[in-house]
C-alpha cells in the first residue's frame, strides 16, 4: 500500500477513485507519565513518554486507514492527513485520512 501526502504518485496513474478513507484512536494520558512529564517539564527537554505515546496513537491511525483502504479493494492513498481533537481533559482524538485510490504503473 502506498500512502502520500500528495495527490499524485510519481510514476504511477490514478485509474480510479474510491473515496475517504480513515483511521482514529483516542488515547487518555497515564497518571506515571504525566508525574514523569511534569518533572521533566521543570527541567526542560523533550518529554519522551508524550512523544511515544503520540507516535504509537499515529501509527495505530495508519493501521486502520490502511484497513479500511484495502476493505475498499484500494493499493494506495493520497492526500494523507492527520488531525487532533481534545475529547476531554486529558484525552484526544487523532484521526488518519485520506483518498482511497487504485493506481497502476504509468506506460
């Protein structure tokens, strides 16, 4: 499965449109990281348990939008975008999407 950002893949042709596709998770902080991020956040630096946390939340929305792309009968996704919401204090939703395409390589 190929997924872009763009709306065109170089050496490839669209051959048909499936449509919207998409993946979400929401996720709900840890009271150990936010105990840790807090102490981190005193002394300045990245905040590794929030990066681990966002990183695995956006890979598991690939993962879905993945699935749902391919339940559709699609080989690729454009226009790949991610989007977050704050569900409640301390809990948000990321969501995956894109366009669910068929492509074949150009001639």
């Amino acid at each position: 499965m190929i997924i872009t950002t763009s709306e065109n893949i170089v050496g490839k042709k669209i051959v048909k449109t499936i449509g919207l596709v998409k993946g979400n998770t929401i996720r709900a902080r840890h009271i150990g990281r936010d105990i840790e991020a807090a102490l981190r956040n005193i002394i300045g630096g990245e905040i590794k348990e929030y990066t681990k946390l966002i990183a695995e939340s956006r890979e598991q929305c690939l993962d879905r939008m993945v699935e749902d792309a391919k339940s559709k009968g699609a080989n690729a996704i454009v226009m790949l975008r991610f989007s977050t919401s704050e569900i409640m204090k301390g809990a948000a939703e990321l969501l995956a999407y894109g366009t669910a395409v068929i492509i074949e390589d150009e001639k």
